[in-house]
C-alpha cells in the first residue's frame, strides 16, 4: 500500500500485511508530520454483481434486443370481403394472371421448391397498412418494421429478398437515413442479392433513371400502391435477366 503525506507530498511504501483493518495513523518520516490513512478498500464477493447473478446494466433498455420486424398476416374476414368484391368487379382475370406468373416462377426454379420472395416494409404509418396488404395478396411474404430497431433485427434474423423504404419512416430515429446506409454498405455479393425499393411521393413509378440516381433499384409512387406487385414483379424480371448468366456461374437462384 502506498500513503502520500498531505504535508510533504513524500510516499511512503507499507507492507499490505502490516496494514490494519481500520483507520490509523503514521508519522512521516521525512517532517515528521501525522499522516492519517484508510485501510483499501476490498470487494466484497457475496455482493458483487457477478455472484448475485445479475449485472446493472445487463437489464438497461438499450442492451435488451429489440423484437424483429413481424410478419404480416391478411385477415381471414378481411381477405374473403376483397375477394367477393374482385368478383363483383369482374377482374378475375388478374387473379388468374397472378397465379399464372406464380407457376411460372416455380418452373424458373428448377424444379426446386418455390419459396415466396421476402419483403421488409419500412414506410410511413400511412401507407404501411395498403402496402403490406397489396404485397400479401400478391403472394409475397411481408414483414412490417414499425421503427429502425425493427427493421435491422429482421435484417439481421433473415436475408430479406426485398426492401421497400420510404423517407417518412421512423423519422424519430432518423430510420430511413439508416436502412439506406445499411444497405449501401453491404459486400457487393450481399448488395446484388437484395431488391432495394425507394417508396416516395414525388418520383414515377418505374423510372429507371430516378432509380439509378438515387441509387435503388426501384422507385414506386405512394399513388401506385396497389400496382406494386406488378411493378415489383416486372423490375425484378429485367433484374434476374440482367444476372442470369452472373448466378448461374455462382451457382445461386435469382431473386
């Protein structure tokens, strides 16, 4: 143990045998002057944090992991109302139209059992609900992030296929600055696997350019919501074209 005198500032090496179990006092031996000490300070293990068996920290909000994104699921009543009214309107056709695009893509697989393309919905309160239900009814299988925390444990519990992004998402958190950085700063092998939709308000569905520009690989309008299986399914068959020959070398199916 090491005492300093308050007088001198000379230290002054005792033997930590020698130290008692109380305060006491030395003399300085340099100007003699009382110098009074406190034994250390020894932790005590039965009530450390450790042998208790918990940390302070471990139970902070911050450190608990956040749910996933959860997905979402078409309500049964809900579901046969659309249908009944699809009916009505005469618009069988698309139905069939959509299960046909279904089987094909299942032929495009090889003849390996055909999964349904994962989406992650990360858009604002408003749109969320239309966008999830729209994607769903395509045959997609959609999660539905409500804030940033979400979003990046879906991203992090299973390789999305698709991302749709809207600038009003999380905005608290700044949500949408973040997904976009993720994703921009994936491997180039990771990034080429990953669809990555802007949603906005002000850009044209299926502009190329805008796209290229704001370095996505699709933008769809908020007023297109309900065009956006199709619009999906269009862009993400020029996509698949474009890498055929590239995953067919690396032994991966397309998107």
């Amino acid at each position: 143990m090491i005492i300093t005198c308050t007088n001198c500032s000379m230290r002054l090496q005792v033997d930590d045998e020698k130290v008692p179990a109380r305060p006491f006092t030395l003399r300085c031996p340099k100007c003699q002057h009382l110098v009074h000490a406190q034994p250390p300070a020894h932790a005590s293990h039965e009530s450390s944090a450790v042998t208790v068996g918990h940390s302070p920290a471990s139970g902070h909000p911050r450190i608990d992991a956040p749910p996933p994104a959860p997905p979402f699921k078409l309500d049964a009543s809900v579901d046969r109302a659309a249908a009944q009214a699809e009916k009505e309107s005469g618009t069988e056709s698309r139905e069939l139209l959509r299960l046909l695009g279904a089987l094909l893509q299942q032929g495009q697989q090889g003849g390996d059992k055909w999964e349904a393309r994962r989406v992650l919905v990360c858009v604002g309160e408003s749109f969320r609900e239309p966008l999830a239900r729209t994607l769903a009814e395509g045959q997609y299988q959609v999660y539905v992030a409500e804030n940033k925390a979400q979003a990046i444990e879906r991203m992090r519990d299973e390789r999305m296929d698709i991302i749709m992004l809207s600038s009003e998402f999380d905005p608290v958190e700044q949500g949408a600055v973040y997904i976009t950085r993720e994703v921009n700063a994936l491997r180039p092998a990771e990034r080429r696997r990953l669809f990555f939709v802007q949603v906005t308000d002000t850009g044209r569905t299926l502009d190329a350019h805008a796209a290229f520009i704001s370095n996505v690989n699709l933008i769809i309008n908020c007023e297109d919501i309900e065009k956006s299986p199709r619009a999906l399914e269009r862009s993400l068959r020029d996509y698949n074209d474009l890498y055929r020959n590239f995953n067919t070398a690396m032994g991966v199916s397309p998107i």
